[in-house]
C-alpha cells in the first residue's frame, strides 16, 4: 500500500510500473458490442478482411484498460487520477491473448494559478504488450491536491 | 442507411449528428468496477465526499459512450472509423440520468504523403448532455480510404 502524494510528492522524471492484464477475445467483443460495434472488433473472421489482419481490441478498450492497470499501480494521487485533459496516440493493434502493462514517467509539476489548493501535473503513460512493443501512447494532464498546511 | 464516404466526398465544415444514450447508475458503476475503480465511479455516498459531489462516469467511460454514439451516426467513413491520435478534455461530469448526444464536425481533410489510397482526416466531437451543455471534447484524426480509382 502505497501513501496517497501530494502535488508535492511529486517530481519531474518520477517513474511508476503497473501489474499485468491479459486480454482475451471474449472481453475484446464484449466491449465493442457495447461501445464499438465494428467489424475489426466483434469478429474473427470478418476482422481478417479488414486493415487489421485479424481480431483487435477497440483503443477505447485499450485505453479503458490502461486505466484499470494505472489505478492498480503505484501511482496514487490524493483523491484518485483525475484526468482533465489527454492525448492519445494507438500504435499497435491489441490482440487477443496480449498481456499489457503501463509505465508512467511525470513530465510536469506545477501549482494551480487560479486554486491555491492544487495544482496539475502532467503524466506519460505507456501501455506495452508482452513482447514490450508500446500499444499506446498517452499524455494526461490530472489535477492533484497540495499537501493542506 | 447512409453510403460509406472515401476522403474525396469529405469537407472541412461537414458536420453529423447523433443519436442520444441514457446513462444510468448501474451502467457507471459497472464500467468503473472493471477499468476505474475509484470512489467517485463507483458509490453515491463516497462520491458525495469527493470533488465530484455525487457520483459521476469515469472520463473512459463518457469517451466509450461518444464512441458508441459515432459508430451508430451518419458519419460513416469507408472502411470504418479508425482513429490513430486523439484529444479529449472532460469539461463536466456525467451524471446518473443524463442523456448524451454527440456532434461532429470535419476540421481538416488531407491526402497522406506516405499512402496514395489513403488520407487523414481530423474531427472535432463535442458529446453533450440533455441540458445541451458539452461534458466532453474530442479531436480525433482517422485514417479514411480514398475513393479506387
């Protein structure tokens, strides 16, 4: 069990690991018949005629997933990851069968202008699959509170 | 049904609507339990001591329920919507009984330098909910077939 962290806990080069998730065909179409019903999702064989070769989970999937791992690590704000603004960039098809895991390095650390009680921090979160080829890239802008006086 | 668009039938300032999605309590504590375990996804009476004051979506799940919302909309690129970078920024929670709807608009058409069958195309979707206020921004740019010759 990791102490929650203040805004001052942190620092610029910090790096945070993650546990493992693995992904099977079942969850890649359970979730895209809900959020993203598409081909290259849903199905084997229709995936196979499409640009993705082959069965791929939705990047919301991937980004959904990347989330849970990032919750489960050791990156532990005061009052949880919130996320205000983020980038996301999908470089690799997330197969089934993929075991992924993240890995966050902080590249900013500054006090809020407007609200002396927090401030923003901005985190780079990795998602690698199991042969450690990144899936996806992702820049997130979270708010975290100052340490009260 | 509307016909699948290659890049050519594609214009900066096309704009699509959608559908609406009613979001209830369950729903945002299920996708919390499996990919946002937080207090604030997750219980009414533990979000009430956060800063969300009361329970809200995760931002993963508002981004999955935009994306469902765009696959079942009129913006139907050739070969499906297949985004490689995105933005997002979450703007106002969403919260139990709300009911979202999305609005695209085509900011940017281009062909690719490297792919001659294919371009970029750069979106911009706002997800609002039932009080026409947006809860979420969205620039995505996807990857669209040009027309065979």
């Amino acid at each position: 069990m990791t102490a929650p962290r203040y805004l001052e806990d942190f620092a610029v080069g910090q790096k945070f690991g993650s546990g493992r998730l693995t992904v099977d065909a079942a969850c890649i179409r359970g979730f895209a018949a809900e959020f993203d019903p598409q081909p290259f999702h849903l199905d084997e064989a229709a995936a196979r005629a499409t640009r993705f070769n082959g069965l791929a989970a939705s990047g919301w999937h991937t980004a959904a997933m990347t989330m849970r791992l990032l919750v489960d690590s050791e990156f532990k704000p005061a009052g949880g990851i919130l996320g205000v603004h983020v980038e996301l960039d999908w470089s690799r098809p997330v197969r089934p069968g993929d075991e992924l895991r993240v890995e966050s390095e902080v590249l900013e650390v500054r006090p809020s202008q407007s609200r002396p009680d927090q401030g923003l921090m901005k985190v780079r979160t990795t998602t690698f699959n199991q042969n450690d080829e990144p899936v996806q890239a992702m820049v997130s802008t979270v708010v975290v509170p100052r340490r009260p006086a």
